[in-house]
C-alpha cells in the first residue's frame, strides 16, 4: 500500500483541504449521493470504534501504549471523514458552526462560573446545575440547601 509521507498537519491543513480530499477520494468511486441519515450513523458508528479502544483499560494505560494510539488514530480519521462528509452534504461550514457554537458555550459555561482556582468537586456542581437547568433536571445535582434546611440539620 502506497502510503503517503506526511503531508498534512493539523498546523497548516485546513478544514476545506480536507474536504477538497475527501470529495476527489469519494467522487472517483462514485460515492457522492448517500443519505445524510447514513453519514450521521457512520460518524457514530466510528465513534464507537474509538471508544472501543479503551474498554476496560485507564487512560493512563492507553496513553503510554503506542499500538491503541495509533489504532485511536485511525478511528480519530474515520470520525473526521465522516464529520467532514457530512458537513459537505449538509452544506454545513464546519469552521462557521464550531465558531457559533464555541460563543454559545462561553455563555452556557462563563468563566466567572467555571476559574481554574475552583475545586473539581465546586466545578462539577455547577456543570450539573447547568445541565439540570436546561434539560429540566440532572440526576446527580445536588440543589444549594436554603438557610432554613442548613438550620433544621443542626
Ligand atoms: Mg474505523
């Protein structure tokens, strides 16, 4: 197999090489009219090969061993093919989206909530006080007592 040595980089690729990329692979076999339902599936069927690859092991385990990371990387591939497909049948400009959406998460996740000075405990509940706001409840949030409930507990 003819591998090539090296000639994208996360530094100076962009999103639109890729896709340029992905449509010459996909237009020289004939694959350009696929339902968007079944690119959306196999991006999560990718995904799940990825997480795959660390069933029953740490993350510690799977970062010092070079075999999983280098078949992580190949699924990292796939679900990048796949995202990337499907942002081009979709019309979607990836870079635009992520763009939008990484302003909605400084709003959803405000830096005055969410310091670095915060403890893991502090900052996971406000994560779940987020998410039990917006999806109507979260399993494991804990609501602040009020003062009178601090009091009955004494
Ligand atoms: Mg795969």
């Amino acid at each position: 197999m003819n591998i090539p040595n090296n000639s994208l980089n996360d530094k100076t690729t962009t999103i639109a090489d890729l896709k340029k990329r992905i449509q010459a692979f996909r237009t020289k076999r004939g694959w350009t009219k696929e339902d968007p339902k079944d690119l959306a599936l196999s991006l999560i069927l990718e995904a799940s090969e990825l997480l795959e690859h660390f069933q029953w092991l740490t993350g510690d385990e799977v970062v010092h061993n070079t075999k999983i990371r280098e078949a992580i990387s190949e699924e990292m591939s796939d679900v990048l093919w796949w995202l990337i497909n499907l942002g081009t049948r979709l019309d979607i400009d990836i870079a635009s989206a992520f763009e939008q959406k990484l302003a909605k998460n400084s709003v959803k996740y405000p830096e005055k909530l969410f310091s670095p000075t915060m403890t893991e405990k502090e900052q996971t509940h406000e994560y779940y006080k987020i998410k039990a706001a917006t999806r109507g409840g979260h399993p494991l949030y804990e609501p602040e007592k009020t003062r009178s409930e601090n009091l009955e507990e004494k």
